[in-house]
C-alpha cells in the first residue's frame, strides 16, 4: 500500500503544495484540512488518528511527540510511521524528500519506525 502522509499543524502548507506540484497523486493532508485532524489536536489524539487512518506523520515536534510515542507503544498501539523534520531544511528539499520514500517504500514498511527526513 502506498504511503499516506500527515503534515502535522507547525509545518508549513506550502510542504503540501510543493509535494503535490511534483506528484499530483501523492496522498498528503494537512492538520486543519477537511478529512484531518483539526488544529490543537493533542498528541495522544493525534497518535490515534495516524493509527486508524494509516497515515505517516511528518513533525518538527521533538519536544513533547517522543514522550507521547512511547505511551503510545506502551499500550500496545501502532502507528505507521512518523518523519522528524531537520532543522532548516528547505520546502523543496522536504518536498523532493518525500517524493522518493513515496515513490519507493511502501507503508507497511514504516510501521512503528521513526526516522529524519531529509533522509
């Protein structure tokens, strides 16, 4: 199954906009879009809604999302995958970045694995 992704709500819209420019069939949400979580959602909710939707979370958030990611595990819940943003890294990089692990990995791969993005 290919990868379906999550924007997380700190991150700029223009990541979708540039990713979706490159491939327009790329699945891709924002927080705050129709069909997503909506904008304050905790991350404990957030980590449920990946789980159930299949999505792959992209994040800045390292303060608070490793802690809210263990207690995740820790009750025996999934997610499918979740992508920290590098500092800095420019939209376009971001984007291109994304365009690879979509265009060769598949979700199944990424379950309950983290990583840095650009890879």
């Amino acid at each position: 199954m290919k990868i379906r992704f999550l924007l997380d709500e700190n991150l700029s819209k223009q990541i979708k906009v540039a990713t979706l420019r490159l491939n327009p069939s790329i699945d891709i949400l924002c927080v705050g879009d129709p069909d997503a979580p909506p904008f304050g959602t905790l991350d404990p909710d957030l980590l449920r809604y990946l789980e159930g939707a299949q999505r792959l979370l992209i994040t800045d958030n390292r303060k608070s999302m490793p802690g809210h990611l263990e207690s995740h595990w820790a009750e025996g819940r999934h997610i499918w995958g979740i992508f920290w943003v590098r500092p800095q890294t420019p939209i376009g990089q971001l984007a291109q970045e994304l365009i690879l692990v979509w265009e060769t990995t598949e979700s199944e791969e990424w379950i309950d694995r983290g990583d840095w993005i650009p890879l």
